[in-house]
C-alpha cells in the first residue's frame, strides 16, 4: 500500500505536502479535538459524581 493511497482513504494528507499552514490547521484541529474530548471526559465524571451525591444512600433493610 503506497503512501498517497494510505493518506486518501484516511483523509489524511503527509505535512510535507500541505505545507506550514496546512500543518499549523491541523496541528490547531487535532488540539481542539483532543481538548474538547478532554472537556467531555470531565464532563461525564462530573455528572456522574453529581448523580451519585444527589442519590440518596440505599436504606439497610
């Protein structure tokens, strides 16, 4: 499998082609992808101790 194959299926393209602002858009958009699933990782945790702190303890029967 070449490497220009490899980079269409993937809709990937190599830095080198795409230049310094190719390179600079996505180093920025692999950023905000990693930092917006960081977001939702906390934002999950959070609600879930929320959740959990709101739920009253279960009664020992």
């Amino acid at each position: 499998m070449d490497e220009g194959r490899l980079f269409k299926t993937t809709g990937l393209h190599s830095l080198r082609d795409r230049g310094l602002i190719g390179g600079l858009q996505y180093g920025i958009l692999t950023g905000a992808a990693f930092a917006a699933l960081t977001m939702l990782l906390i934002l999950i945790g959070l609600s879930g101790k929320i959740v959990r702190e709101q739920t009253p303890p279960p009664e020992p029967s």
